[in-house]
C-alpha cells in the first residue's frame, strides 16, 4: 500500500471517530463553539448528530473490514471473526444482572489478542448482529455500535502481559469500561429526554446551557439514572475477566497461530 493510501485510510478513521465522539458530546461541545439550536428546531440537531454517528459507524466497519486483504489471510479473517461475533451475539440471549451483559468479555479479550482493528469490528458487528436476533434496532443501535467497538479497539492498543498482571489488566479496563459504556450511553437520549424544560438546576440538558451547567445537569442525571447499573456492568466484566480470560486468551491465542494470523494493521504493510 502507496505512503497516500496509507494516510488516506488513516485520516478518514480518524474523522469518522472524532465524528462518532462528537455525535455523543455535542451538548458539551455546543456552548464551547459559542452555539444555540434555533428555537422550535431544538430535536433537529440531535437528529444530524444520530446522523453523524450511524455514517461513522459505516465507515469505520468498512474500513476495518478492509483491512484484510484478498487470499488466505483474508478469507481467514473474516471466517474467524464471523464465528467470533455470532457466538458472542448469542451470549445477548443470557440473563442480564442490572446492567451486567457477558457479551463485552469476548469483545475485549478479541481486541487484546487480535488487534484494535479487529477488535472494532469485533464490538461493533456483535452489537448490530445481536440487535437483529434481539429485535433491539432503533436509534440507539449506531450509538451502540460504536461503543462497542471502541471497547474492542482499545483494548488492542493494552500492552501485552502475562499471568496475573495481565488479568488485573484486563479486569480493571473492563471496570472502566462499564463505567464509561454507559456514561456514554446515555448520552444519545440525555439531550432530548425531557422537552419542554426550561428551568436551569434539574437532570436534564436545555439548549443555551453553558458549558458547566451542563456538566452539572450530566452529573446529576447521571448519578440518578445510571450509576448504579454501570458498576454493576464494571464489576461484572472485572469477574468474568479474572475468571475466564486466562483460557479464553489461551484458546485465542492458539487460533491466532493455528491461522497463521497476521494483524490487519500488518496487512495494510503487504498490500
């Protein structure tokens, strides 16, 4: 691949995340632009932003799933990433516990072992194939979906370790990450949850808020709402972590090899 292609596909990931981020934190970033919604037009700009989000969840899956080249390698890939994905999908059927899902385990050990790309497409691809058996597709999916793959994409850049640190690791990021899953979350109602307020002080976001007032009315809302379903989603992926990443990394780790796995960051290299 040319040094122009190669920055070329590396831009537009960067945009389509920094475009993603800003679908979630546009309240926060509004008054800092000095920017008001007209009156009467206060739904249109949550409206463009879902927009935003569901064309950066596009392009990022697209992006990551080109990575894998034409040949074995690729043929490889995408057959290991589709078993991946729908067995985690199927994990979506298991009972939750007040916020805890074991889908976001697999999510995190395939990103750790497979990579940020793959661990991308790993979380987002698991949140929309879930959804269809769920029947969970609304507004909120592309919200999802992205989540999700950020959770896959960071856990690839973790530095790799062994035994014991590595679950402790692997556990105290999977406890961020319920934590911040749903702070981010929440983040794709919050804006237009309750219409009509226009009273300074309460849980909800009012167009024309400064910048912290609205992290105050985010803070509020978010320790009434939320807090408590994600710390149990944090302390539910810290103990499935220390429980099962230690065989599930081996059992990763030996598809890798038995693959003759490449990352598809070292892919874009051979193209």
């Amino acid at each position: 691949m040319s040094q122009l292609a190669r920055f070329t596909r590396s831009l537009s990931l960067v945009l389509a995340s920094v475009g993603g981020l800003a679908a979630f934190l546009y309240p926060f970033l509004l008054p800092v632009f000095g920017l008001k919604p007209e009156e009467g037009n206060e739904l249109a700009v949550p409206l463009l932003f879902a927009s935003l989000a569901f064309v950066s969840v596009i392009v990022l899956s697209s992006e990551f799933a080109q990575a894998a080249r034409a040949g074995t390698d690729a043929a490889r890939s995408i057959a290991l990433l589709a078993v991946l994905v729908a067995i985690d999908a199927a994990l979506r059927f298991l009972p939750s516990l007040i916020g805890a899902s074991p889908i976001f385990l697999l999510i995190i050990l395939s990103g750790y072992v497979f990579g940020a790309r793959f661990g991308f497409a790993m979380g987002a691809l698991t949140l929309l194939l879930s959804a269809i058996l769920t029947g969970g597709i609304g507004p909120w999916l592309p919200y999802q979906m992205l989540c999700a793959g950020w959770i896959g994409q960071s856990a690839g850049w973790l530095p790799k370790l062994s035994g014991w640190r590595r679950r402790l690791l692997l556990a105290g990021f999977g406890a961020a990450w319920g934590f911040l899953f749903g702070a981010l979350m929440n983040l794709w109602f919050w804006p237009f949850a309750a219409p009509g307020v226009t009273e300074s002080g309460g849980l909800y976001w009012i167009p024309g808020m400064s910048l912290a007032e609205t992290v105050r009315a985010y803070a509020r809302f978010y320790v009434a709402t939320s807090l408590l379903f994600d710390g149990t989603r944090a302390l539910g992926n810290a103990l499935l972590v220390l429980l099962l990443s230690d065989p599930l990394v081996t059992i990763l780790e030996r598809w890798r090899l038995r693959l003759s796995w490449q990352p598809w960051e070292e892919l874009d290299d051979l193209a």
